[in-house]
C-alpha cells in the first residue's frame, strides 16, 4: 500500500518534468538571435560564398547608422519634368498638287455647325471665326482655275458646316460655305461600306456614287434642278458652280474583309 505522501511526491515530480520540456519546447521554437555575419556564412556551404557574405559586411554600414528620412513619402515632393505642348504646323499645299483643301485651326475641330465670320479671303485661303470656340479657322485651298478666289468676301458671315475626324482608318471631311441658303463652297472627302451617298436640304444638293467597273466609278451630283454625272478627275459646270471629281473608288465585296478603310469612298470640290 502507498501512503498520500508517496502520491504527493510522484505529482510532483511528474510536474517538474512537464515544465522542463514546456521550456524547452520554447526556446526550441524560437529562431536563434544573428549577432554575426559568420553566422549566417555558417550556413552557406560554397566557400566562395561564403567570403562574399563576409566581404559585404565589411562595405556596408550598420543598420543602426542608416539615417532616418525626414519626412515621409507622402509629404515628399516629386519632380516634375516639363514638357512643351505640340505646336500646330499650318499645312503647305504642293505646288504639283491640281486640286487640294486643307484645314488648320490651333486646336483640332471634329465637327462644328455654326457661323463663320470672315475677317480674310485671298487667293488660296480664307480665314474666318468659329461662333463660340474663340479660335479662327483657315480653309486653305487649291482651285483647278487660274483664279484662286472663292465666292467670298471679308466682312461676310456664312453658315458653315463641318467634320474632319478620322473613322474606319480614312478621312472622313466635309466643308460647305452657304450664304442665305446659297452654296458658297462644298468640299467632301468621305465614305461607308456601301456605295456612297451624301444630301443637304438647304441648299438642295445630292451627291451619289453609281455603279462602276475596275474599282472606279461615276458620281451623280444634283444642285438644285442641275445635274450632272462625273467621271473621276472630270471637272463640269452644274448650272453656275463648277465641280470636280477628284477620285471615286470602290472595292471588291470579295475583298472587303482584307482591305483597310471604307469600302467606297468619293472626293469632290464645288465652288
């Protein structure tokens, strides 16, 4: 028979024991302190290595000598490179060029309806105001005339509607000058992905692609009651304006899919 101080004895042995390993699982668990770069060259098995390790310490300072940044990065300033804004290039009209209209405004204009106050018409150019916009916009022009003057005048304000965007990966322009529904200039350089089409009501215009051959093909321009049928690189006269067909093509429906751009796609001048 064990007495209760025998069982006294025994627990507490058995508790001593538990704390032993308690401890020494601990102090197991936790990484051992780096006082030394030999220590971690220790663990690095090529020698070659490991000199390099030892070489580091010696060219790199203590972490405790590293200065502390006075600021934080949120109240840093960052540099800021200037850069100069694209300057806009008037555009020059070859001199070999027959038939030519350019645009140049210091901003590009997409698409603007409105009035056009005039405050210059010469011979290849006129220049005039955007109601709103507060930038002047310049036609520039080459007529297949030796007069290079439209019909207008300085002091004139026209009507003026207008697009020069980019769509499909072609130029889809147009520019048409009236004056109390009178046609002053038209200029159209446009297409889709069918035979072309384009109307104005005031004034009445009409201007459609027909059937062609060899990827060319006529266009039917109506000006009120006139009318004519344009073959490209043709110039007419449409009751008392003069036009010219500058080119008119269309593609393949076969190679529709292959070719980049619209399908048909007409270029004419009035004046």
């Amino acid at each position: 028979m064990y007495d209760g101080a025998f069982f006294m004895r025994v627990t507490c042995f058995l508790a001593v024991i538990a704390l032993i390993v308690f401890f020494t699982g601990c102090s197991a668990s936790q990484p051992r302190k780096i006082t030394s770069i030999e220590q971690i060259a220790g663990t690095v098995p090529k020698k070659q290595m490991r000199k390099r390790w030892i070489n580091a310490e010696r060219k790199v300072p203590p972490v405790e000598k590293i200065p502390l940044p006075e600021k934080s990065v949120t109240q840093r300033k960052f540099t800021i490179i200037a850069t100069k804004k694209p300057i806009a290039k008037r555009p020059v009209i070859s001199p070999d060029s027959p038939v030519a209209v350019k645009l140049f405004s210091t901003r590009p204009i997409a698409k603007y309806t409105g009035p056009f106050k005039v405050f210059k018409s010469a011979p290849g150019n006129v220049v005039g105001n955007l109601e709103n916009l507060r930038i002047p916009l310049e036609i520039l022009f080459k007529l297949p005339e030796d007069s290079q003057r439209l019909r207008v005048e300085e002091g004139m304000t026209l009507s003026l509607e207008l697009r020069d965007e980019v769509k499909n990966a072609a130029l889809q322009r147009h520019i048409v000058l009236t004056k109390n529904n009178q046609l002053r200039f038209l200029y159209l350089s446009e297409g889709s992905g069918k035979p072309f089409i384009w109307t104005s009501d005031s004034p009445r215009i009409v201007i459609q692609q027909r059937s062609g051959e060899k990827g060319t093909s006529p266009v039917e321009i109506t000006i009120g009651r006139d009318k004519q049928i344009l073959k490209v690189g043709q110039k007419v006269k449409i009751g008392e304006y003069a036009a010219m067909l500058i080119s008119s093509f269309f593609t393949d429906p076969k190679k529709k899919i292959v070719v980049q751009g619209d399908p048909y796609h007409i270029t004419l001048i009035i004046y």
